[in-house]
C-alpha cells in the first residue's frame, strides 16, 4: 500500500526534495537555540562579556531570519505538493471510475463515489503533505536532541530515553483502535453524503408528496449514525492526547528531579540541566507532533485505502487488444442466441435472435420487465452478454472498440440528462468541438430552434441542473439536437416520447421521423399508436420474441400485438370520452 502512495511522489520530486532539504535545515536550527542558552548561563554570562553576548544575540537573530524563510518554504510548497498529488490521484480515480461499467455505478451510491473523490483524496493530500515531512522531522530532531544530551550528561540521558519505549508502546495500542476508528467514520460519512445527495436530488418528490419529515427522520438516523461513530472516534483521540501528554509531563518531572540530583552532586551545572530542559521540550515536540501524525497517518491511509480499492476494480466490459476501429458504419444488426442476465441471476433475455437491415426501422412492444430497454443497452456493450454474439455489419461488437462501437450508436431516452450548464453545451456534447453553425442546424433539425431563441438569453441561456428549467419537451428536443450533431448510423429510441403530452408528442414525432431517415433505427414505445409507420414491429416477452412483422399484418394475426394494441385504443377511446 506504501509503495503505490510513494509513487506519487515520484513526479514532484523537486518539490519533494525543496521541502525536505528546507525541514532538515529547520530541525537543526532547532537544536542550536538550548546549546547557546547554556553556553551563555555557563560561560559568557559570568564573565560579564557584552560584545560575546551582542554577537551571538545578532547572530541568532540572523538564524531566526532564515529559519521564518525556510518556514515559509515548508509551509507553502510542502502543500502545493500535497495538492498537486492530490490533483493527480482524482484524475486517476475520476478517470478510471469512466472506465468501468454500468455494473459498478448500478451497485454504488453516487454519495459514496463523490466521498472517494472530495473527502476521502482531501485527507490523502494532508497526509501527502504533512506526513513524511513530520515522520522526517521526527527523526532528524529525536536523533539530534540525543546526541547532543548524551554529550551534556550521558546518565540523565539515558535515564530520559529509557521513559521513550513505554510512550511508543502506548502509541502502537492506542494506533489500532484509532485506524478501525476513521475507517468506520470514513464510512459513516460516505453514507451521510449519499443519502444528502438523494434527498436533493429527488426535492420535488419530496414536496410534492409531502415528505419532508420522512426524510428528515431518515436523515436523523443516518446523522445519529455518524455522530456516535465521530464521538467513538474523538474518544480514542482523547485517551491518545491525554496519554502523550502526560508521558511529556512525566518526562519533564524525571529530568528535573534527576537534574536537581547530579547538580547536588557536582556531576551536572545548572545551565547544563537548564540546556537539558530546553532539549527535552524539543525532543517531545516529535512525540505531540507524533500525535498529530498518527492522526493523519490513520485518516489518510483509511482514505487511501478506499481509493486502492476502487482503482483496483476492474471494468467488467474490456477492449480485447486485437479490437479495431469501426469508421463507415453501414448499419445492419443482428442478434444470435444472446442470452443475458444482471449479476448471473435469472436470466432477463433468453436465445434471442433476429436481424436489421441497413435503414430500416424496427420498434420492439410487450410487457413491462419483458427486457426491451436492456435489450437495446447491450447493442452500446453497456452490459456484457452472458451468451451468443450481437454483430454490426456482421463484426461482433466485442471485436470492436468500445469507443468507435458507440460513436456510431444515438440513444434517446425518455428520462434525458442534460448537464448543469447553457444551451449551446448541452448540444455540443453531441460532438464537442461542433461550430456555432452547426449546433443551430442541429437544433433547427430538433424542431428546437424557435423556443431557444425565445429564451432570455437564446443558446446562451443557462439551464440549471439536469435542465430544470426546461418543459420535458425542451428537453427531449435538446437530447434529439445532440444526436443529429452526433449523427450517428444506429438509432436507439428508448421511450422517447411517452412522458410528453399529445400536443408536444406530435413535435417530437416529426424531429423523430427525420431523425431515422437512413438510420437503422430499433424504437421501445408503450404507445403503440406511435409506431405504426415502423418497417418491421417485434413483440419481446419473457418467452422472448414471439411476433413480428408489419402493423397490419399484426393486426390480422389478432394475437398478442392486436390485443396490446386494441386495449391501448379502447383506453384512449374511453379517455376522450369521459373528457
């Protein structure tokens, strides 16, 4: 775990060696300051030497200069590079959690990954920082300050050091109990995180059904969770400060009694013991700082430990390394006995087989749960199939890369995302680097150009998140620009229309229908009055596809279609009636 936190250092080392070269200055500055108070006690203030005194005051006052510089040096660069290696470990993870599949983000609470990448790299960057410059110091002072009170009186030295074992032994116990408690307050607070995230979220849910206590009292014991575990945790901390805090003061009794001893015997001066004194409080500065250390040690390696962990997930879905580059798509799309579950349960499609010209346009219809959404996701490789082959253009997609598979694949959803930003982002992210002009011909293709232009500020207009401020037809009109801007051969329209109403139903129709113009498209509709005009209708059921064909021919086969849709018609009939 050590070495993969030391690699990285290895990019910053100049950085690296500035700040350890200017600490290693600074500790041994430290230990001039008691050698000079005892040399003056002992030898230049009884001979009543002024110019001694003035030259050495002038003389520490120059150190006390350079040693504020070589503070400044440690403090300000000692975190610009815990920041720059916390800059590159969020890169890592961020990267890398873009690399995995939807498995993992199906699995996972989002409050839980943006703990990993704020909190959690938050704690590394401190520990990045302060720690092997504190365990540096630590060493450099406690090594120091030893050599240097064994030459002044090498009995009370050892007596002094011999007090050292009981107060690591105490640390190492105190060390195990702090290490289990950050790690279960690192999760405590993943789960405060998530569960925050979920509630703002879904806001207007809670208001509208008036849930606001329900939530509260969620809250209240997810927060009851994590306070009595940061109370548990404060509480090791406790006993861990009291307990270093009283070794020091121990100490300090030890050397003076034992002092005050040799002085009676002659074997010891007094500005030897006051030199003695002056060096104990350093070597215990290491042994406080120690305590600050074995704090951060613990938070950041519990951090550390968590972000290993996720950089150590392996996408489920890879690239094999002969996969090639798919650039002129033609578009014909088959499917051979694929067969597939989620996480090896029971299987959601079983044996399915059919096939799709170039062009052409296929709607699938049946049951909630029959599998036509996760279906169509397996076209992109968002899930892996447990069996059979899925082929483009008689290529199985799994000898294709993943990125060149789905730059030829549009989706369009009926829940659509858009980004927390302006009109014009939110198009171009159908292809990010698309010119002023063409994002407008792409919107004007959308059937979306006249209400942007109606907003305050036209394609300039900033959208808030998730696109709140738009109709849901906004939105779908958005989704559509992106993918005429994209352009894509394959079409995948997943109940892209069935949460609007009629009236902007109709608008989207007609941005749809040019949209599949000589695209093979595959369309999921609950309304099957929207499908009619498909080349070719497929009914998905548990049992797999057990119809297909035209509307019309469907429709005379009087089957399961024919009740589908007669039952449809009825309900809309009847709706229009009661209205």
């Amino acid at each position: 775990m050590l070495r993969r936190f030391i690699k990285y250092y290895k990019p910053h080392l100049p950085l690296f060696i500035l700040d350890f070269g200017c600490a290693f200055i600074m500790a041994g500055m430290d230990l001039i300051f008691p050698f000079v108070v005892g040399l003056m006690i002992d030898d230049i203030l009884p001979n009543k030497d002024l110019n001694t005194i003035l030259l050495v005051g002038v003389g520490m006052l120059f150190l006390y200069i350079i040693r504020s510089v070589l503070q400044y040096i440690v403090d300000y660069y000692g975190h610009v590079l815990g920041t720059r290696m916390e800059f590159d470990m969020r890169k890592d993870l961020f990267d890398h959690l873009h690399n995995l599949s939807f498995n993992y983000f199906d699995n996972t609470k989002t409050g839980h990954i943006m703990s990993r990448l704020v909190n959690d790299l938050n704690e590394i960057s401190e520990l990045a920082h302060h720690g092997p410059e504190d365990l540096f110091i630590i060493i450099v002072t406690l090594i120091g300050a030893f050599f240097i009170m064994f030459f002044t009186h090498w009995p009370l030295t050892l007596i002094t050091f011999s007090i050292l074992p009981v107060v690591l032994l105490f640390a190492v116990i105190k060390n195990k109990k702090m290490q289990e408690a950050f790690r279960n307050l690192r999760s405590k607070l993943a789960d405060i995180n998530s569960q925050v995230e979920d509630s703002i979220a879904g806001v207007r849910v809670v208001k509208s059904f008036t849930n606001e206590v329900y939530e509260a009292d969620k809250f209240k014991s997810g927060n009851e969770n994590f306070k009595n575990s940061k109370e548990d945790t404060f509480k090791v901390m406790a006993e861990f400060y009291a307990g270093v805090t009283y070794f020091a003061n121990f100490i300090h009794l030890v050397v003076l009694i034992f002092g005050g001893y040799f002085i009676y015997q002659g074997t010891m001066t007094t500005g030897a013991l006051i030199k003695f004194l002056l060096y104990v409080s350093i070597f215990l500065q290491p042994i406080k700082k120690l305590t600050i250390l074995m704090e951060n040690y613990q938070k950041g390696m519990a951090c550390f430990h968590r972000f290993v962990e996720t950089l150590e997930i392996e996408p489920e879905i890879l690239d094999k390394p002969e996969a090639k580059e798919i650039t002129s798509v033609i578009g014909e799309l088959a499917f051979n006995d694929v067969t597939f579950s989620y996480n090896n349960r029971k299987s959601v499609l079983q044996n399915i087989s059919f096939k799709v010209k170039p062009g052409e346009t296929v709607a699938i219809v049946g049951p909630s749960g029959a599998g036509k959404t996760t279906l169509c996701s397996l076209i992109p490789r968002f899930y892996e199939i447990d069996g059979g082959s899925i082929k483009i253009d008689q290529v199985d997609i799994k000898d294709i890369t993943q990125k060149s598979l789905r730059q030829n694949i549009g989706i369009v959803q009926q829940d659509v995302f858009l980004f927390s930003g302006s009109v014009r982002e939110n198009i171009a992210y159908g292809k990010i680097d698309a010119t002023d002009e063409e994002i407008i011909v792409a919107a004007k293709r959308a059937n979306a150009h006249s209400f942007i232009m109606n907003l305050e500020k036209g394609y300039d207009t900033y959208i808030g998140e998730r696109g709140i401020k738009l109709s849901g037809g906004q939105k779908q009109r958005l989704s559509i620009a992106r993918i005429f801007l994209k352009n894509p051969q394959i079409l995948i329209l997943d109940e892209a229309t069935s949460a609007l109403d009629n009236e902007t139903e109709k608008v989207i129709q007609e941005s749809l229908a040019e949209l599949s113009q000589n695209r093979t498209t595959l369309i999921i509709a609950h309304r099957l009055a929207t499908i009619k005009m498909a080349d070719r209708i497929m009914v998905l059921t548990e049992e797999g596809i057990v119809e297909e064909g035209s509307h019309d021919y469907l429709l005379e086969k009087d089957n399961i279609y024919a009740r589908l849709y007669k039952a449809q018609f009825s309900d809309i009939t009847q709706d229009i009636v009661l209205s």
